[in-house]
C-alpha cells in the first residue's frame, strides 16, 4: 500500500498487518517465569505476527 507517512489510512493498514507490544516490569516477569495464561497468549500472537519488546528501563528493574 502506498501512502502518505502522516496519512491515516496508512497507520490503519500497517496497525491491521502487525501488533507491537511494549512489556512492563511486571508482565516481563510473569512471561519469565512461565505463568499461563500469559505465555499461551504470548506465543498465539508471535503465531500471528505479533512482536514484543521490553524498554531499557524494564531491562535494569529485572
């Protein structure tokens, strides 16, 4: 799809196609010490194309 950068139907189309997940402390936490039902929902939306991502900041608190 070609469009303009600042367009809103463009962000919408990109939106649909793939979810980017910024994880807090907590829910990075619970995702590594393998609590369900968080890691089955994590790996369905990995399944679907979803990324994950964790902040510096989440880095240092764990």
């Amino acid at each position: 799809m070609r469009c303009w950068p600042t367009s809103n139907s463009c962000a919408t189309a990109i939106w649909k196609s793939i979810s980017d997940y910024l994880l807090d402390t907590n829910h990075a936490s619970s995702l590594m010490a393998g609590e369900e039902p968080l890691v089955g929902r994590v790996r369905q939306a990995e399944g679907s194309g979803d990324r994950f991502a964790l902040s510096i900041t989440v880095l240092g608190e764990l």
